[in-house]
C-alpha cells in the first residue's frame, strides 16, 4: 500500500510520486490534499523538506 509521505494516508487515486529533489532515492509520495495544501514533506533518506 502506498501512503502519503506526509499525513501517512492510504493513497489509491489522485497522488503524485516523484524521487526526493535532494538525494533522488526515496520516492515522495503526496495525496491530493497535502499538495494542494502545500504542506511540506521530509525526506527519510537525507532530510531534504519540500512544500
């Protein structure tokens, strides 16, 4: 199951995925409303925050 790297919600639909701008090897993972929102996401592999 994947889940929004920041609120941890099961996503099926309406999401993005992309690799950490930072390190480019963990997959961010962000449901519709966190990016609508822009509320930030934190990278577990180097730290790296994003809106």
């Amino acid at each position: 199951m994947k889940t929004c790297t920041t609120c941890n919600k099961v996503v099926t639909s309406n999401h993005i995925e992309f690799k950490c701008p930072g390190c480019g090897k963990t997959t961010i993972i962000r449901c519709a409303s966190c990016k609508e929102d822009s509320k930030e996401y934190k990278c577990k592999e180097c730290g790296f925050i994003g809106p």
